[in-house]
C-alpha cells in the first residue's frame, strides 16, 4: 500500500528533517511549511497520517488537527512541540492525536510512533518494502559488528559500494546470489541472515 504522510511545520529544517526519516522509510511524503493550507491538501489527496507541529505562528497544531478531523476524521494525528507541556499533551490526546513527540524529534521515536498509528489503522508498508528493509537493517547490524566498512564488504563480496549503500538503505532489492555474497563476507550462513530479518 503506497501509504501518504502530510508533514506540517512552519519550520522548514524541522519539515526537511521529518521528510527525509519517513521517505527513507518507504512512505510517501507530502509537506507544508503553512499549516492553513491543510485543508486544501487533505481535500486534493488522500492522507493516512498526518505530522503536525503544536507551535506555529498563523495557526496552532490543534487546530490544524481541528481541520484534519472536519474533512477526514480516519487521518491519524501525532503532534510534535519543543514546549511539552502538561496542558497541550491533554488537550492533543483529548482532539484526538495518536502521539505527542518532544522536538527536536528522534528518528526511532518518530517512525516508532508512526508505526503504532499505522498499524492501529491496519496499515502497513508493502511486505516487500517491509523485507528489503529488513535486510539492509540485519546487513548494516553485521557489518558494523564485525567493524567493516562498505569499502571492505565490496571487497570481500565483489559487489560495488553504491550496490552495497542501496541494499543497506533498502533503496535496491538484492539478488539471490548477492545476499549469498554478502552473507559469506560477514561469515553467516544465508538462513541465519535472513532469521534476522
């Protein structure tokens, strides 16, 4: 499922950040540095989650999360702030919102909470894009285990380092005889490889 994020932050570092985290991730991204145009970008597309920033200058995170609710009230909301405060976390989880997150957000916070808020709405990434994931996570575990670089691990497989960077990034899918390669370099059976996944 080509699952479709909207990010909405006035600060543009904050968007970019966010951005780059959850396409890496394999989801689509859409951005917005002005949180009233909301409207208009949930009505053009259809939007699983949406990432809104609580403190912003024309208009607040709760309500943007109000006009996300009027015109699609499936759209999962995880709110983020640099000023956490008891107050705003009762009020986000009162509107609604699946998850309140401290800035400046952490990648594991930010794509845990996204997880959750996905799979409490049964959704998913594509099992594929799940298992090349998966993959590249278990390869770059083992090579930084065993203290090798990409250079060294093309050495040893024969493969190339950009090869080797898409696979760990899960941007290319490996063969077969690839990932036989890799695992004999990184001294593992191919099974066990793919037990880690």
């Amino acid at each position: 499922m080509d699952i479709r994020i909207l990010v909405v932050d006035d600060d543009q570092d904050s968007v970019d950040l966010v951005e780059k985290i959850l396409k890496k991730d394999g989801y689509r991204v859409l951005t917005l540095t002005d949180g009233r145009k909301v409207e208009e970008e949930i009505r053009k597309n259809d939007i699983h989650l949406a990432v809104v920033d609580l403190k912003m200058p024309e208009v607040s995170g709760l309500d943007v999360v109000e006009m996300i609710r009027h015109h699609d009230s499936d759209c999962a909301v995880i709110l983020m702030t640099g000023y956490a405060t008891l107050d705003s976390a009762v009020s986000a989880l009162r509107g609604g919102v699946v998850d309140y997150l401290r800035k400046p957000v952490r990648e594991d916070e930010l794509l845990g909470a996204v997880r959750r808020a996905l799979a409490a709405k049964g959704l998913a990434l594509l099992p594929e894009e799940e298992l090349h994931r998966n993959i590249g996570s278990a390869i770059r575990e083992l090579r930084k285990k065993r203290t090798l670089t990409l250079k060294q691990l093309a050495k040893r497989t024969g493969l190339s380092v950009s090869l080797l960077s898409q696979i760990e990034r899960a941007e290319s899918s490996a063969s077969v005889t690839s990932l036989y390669k890799i695992a004999h370099a990184l001294k593992i059976r191919l099974p066990e490889l793919f037990s880690r996944v």
